[in-house]
C-alpha cells in the first residue's frame, strides 16, 4: 500500500501553505494530506481579515476563532486524521516549525500508527516543557522574527484570546524584515503570495510537558531532521541543539538528517527541493 506524507502547519498558518510541495510530491507519485489545525483556515477567519480595503478597527475586535485552543486540540485533531488515513496504508507524519510540537506530542500518542515521523526546520524539544525556554538561549541569537512580527500585531491578546498579525496589511520595512525572517532567499512575490495565505491568529496556550519528547513512546518511531540551514526564525545552531538533544534522548534510534541551504518556509518557495528529500524518506 502507498505512503501518505500528512502535513501539519504551523502557526499563523493553514493547509494553504502546503499547495506547492503537496504540487511537487504529487509529480513524484506520491499522496499528501494537509490538515488544517482546529481555529485555523480561510473559512473560519474574521471576515475583516480578508476585506479590501480592510477595516482595521473592525478587525481589532473581531471574535478570534483561536480562542481557547490549545495543543491538546491540535493533537486530538491530527491523532484522528492520521487514524484515517492509516487505513489506507502508511503514514509518515510531517511538521513545520511550530508544527513540530504538534507532531511531537502526536508522536508520543500514537507511535504504533506513524512509519516515519519528519521534522521540516521544526521545533522539536526532548528537554524543555515549553518552547519559550529556548528563545533566551544563545542558540535562538540570530533569530529575526521575534523583533519583526510584534510590529505587525493588532489587538488585545488578551480580550482576543489569541496574538492576531495582521499578514495582509503588511508593507514597506516592515514586509522587508519579515521577508528577512522568513523568506530571504524567495523573491516579493514569492513572499507576498505567502503571506495572503496565513491566518491572522494563533493560540496564546503554551506548549507542555505533552509535547516533551517520550524516549518510550516518540523514541520507537524512525525520524528525520531536515535542516533549513539558512533560517532566521530557528536558526540553524537551534536546529542542530535540538537533535542533539533528541539523539541523546533516543541514542539507538538518531536523527536522520538532511539540510537544505534554505530560509524558514524554503518548502513553499523551493518545494521541489524538499519534496524529493520527503520521496526518498517514504
């Protein structure tokens, strides 16, 4: 039976973000299943978001529909996409920056269900319970988009219950350093066409211990590391810490590693690239 890549977004993200590659593993003969985490898709944003002109003061008070979500919501979610679709044959599971603590914790759940499970410049934590401990670390120094994006936000987290970036509203410097952060080595274009595919919310709700890798449960499961080498969101010595440390968690079952000379979203604008990495890994 065929292998099926299920693919998990990060945040401010939706499936959108998976067109291009989804485009290039199909050429190479392989299926694909992006998933829209709970809250997130163009169909359950704010109106506001998407009008042109957009009314700001309107989309400053918009209900988020990330409101009470949390990583829990995010597992459950996947845990029965993948159930699903294992019915069909095997699964190797696939996460994008944040989106590598959704898998991590889904990995935990459910390794009896997941062939492989890869990492695409993902967060991914054997020894720390939130990510956040990571972002004062030298190893986080050269990250861009921390500075960048509280540039773009709108809202009152709070009254929200979620951050909302307002991805479509951005122009002048400000696109220019997050196309630094994020895209460097793709063109405006490229970028830009991103950016209209994000979501404007993500939860508040940090990750756990849930998402803490289990040498018990996550360790059985063969998986991969596919470093961008060129990230300015998680810099390359932040990669690199986090499978060392994962490696020292699982000694008999390393990181399979693999690197592209690539910026965080490399896998939306130089898809190709990636794709045949996942082929070779199914």
């Amino acid at each position: 039976m065929n292998t099926t890549f299920v693919l998990v977004h990060g945040a401010s993200s939706n499936a959108q973000s998976w067109v291009p590659l989804q485009q290039e593993l199909a050429l190479l003969g392989h299926r694909s299943l992006a998933v829209d985490l709970p809250g997130h898709g163009a169909a359950r944003q704010p109106a506001a978001y998407y009008r042109n002109p957009q009314d700001l003061a309107e989309l400053t008070e918009a209900p988020s529909p990330m409101a009470g979500i949390d990583l829990a919501d995010n597992v459950e979610h996947v845990i029965a996409a993948v159930r699903r679709v294992a019915e069909h044959g095997p699964v190797i599971l696939v996460g994008s920056s944040m989106g590598g603590v959704t898998i991590s914790a889904v990995g935990n759940e459910i390794p009896e269900l997941l062939g492989r499970i890869v990492y695409l410049s993902a967060w991914c934590s054997a020894t720390t319970r939130t990510m956040a401990e990571y972002s004062t670390s030298p190893e986080h120094a050269t990250n861009l988009l921390d500075d960048a994006a509280p540039s773009a936000m709108i809202g009152d987290p709070e009254a929200l219950g979620a951050a909302r970036i307002n991805w479509r509203g951005v122009a002048g410097e400000l696109f220019a350093e997050l196309k630094a952060a994020m895209m460097a080595d793709g063109t405006d274009a490229e970028f830009r066409a991103l950016l209209n595919t994000l979501d404007p919310d993500e939860t508040m709700a940090p990750a756990t211990a849930d998402a803490q890798l289990r040498a018990e449960a996550w360790g059985r499961i063969p998986h991969s590391y596919v470093r961008f080498t060129e990230d300015r969101c998680i810099p390359i010595a932040m990669q690199d810490r986090m499978i060392a440390e994962a490696d020292d968690l699982t000694p008999d079952n390393p990181f399979d590693v693999h690197s592209v000379d690539g910026s965080h979203v490399c896998f939306f604008n130089r898809a190709r690239e990636v794709a045949a990495i996942l082929a070779h890994l199914s």
